[in-house]
C-alpha cells in the first residue's frame, strides 16, 4: 500500500512525469476504483460518475507523459486522491 501511496504522490507532485511506470500505473488507476479493459495495446479505464474516458498506452515500459498529466487532472478534479495534499 505505500507503495501506491509514493506512485500517488509522484504523480501529484508532477516531478516526474516522464518517470512513471506503465504497469503500475494502471494498477494504481485500478485501485483508485477504475474499471480497466485491454484491446491491444490500449489501455482504457472508466468510473462510474466520471465521464472521462481514460485511453492509455505505454511508450516502452513507461507511462505517457501526457497521459500522466491527463490523469492527474482527474485525480485532483474528483478528489480521488481522499485526504492526500501532497
């Protein structure tokens, strides 16, 4: 669990965007409640109250740094962060 929590922070913090790692994140995305299906190499999540459809795919083995940005919006719009201020 700390470890989503530090993945969770780097991507809040914005530091590090071009340093995220594809799998886990979407394995954090899964545990922020997303609902996640493959087709290809595309990766799309959705939630149910959120509109946004999240479409990802990985550049190697890291995720998109826009996509990461993309995601970070979500994040901070629908306060699924919880009580996390970083």
């Amino acid at each position: 669990m700390a470890s989503k929590d530090r993945l969770l922070g780097r991507i809040l913090r914005g530091t590090s965007d071009a340093n995220i790692p594809f799998g886990r994140f979407c394995a954090l995305l899964r545990g922020l409640g997303f609902d996640e299906r493959i087709k290809g190499s595309h990766h799309i999540f959705t939630m149910s109250g959120i509109p946004e459809i999240l479409n990802l795919q990985p550049k190697k083995a890291k995720a998109k740094v826009y996509q990461v940005r993309q995601v970070r919006e979500i994040i901070l719009r629908y306060k699924l962060a919880g009580d996390k201020d970083d």
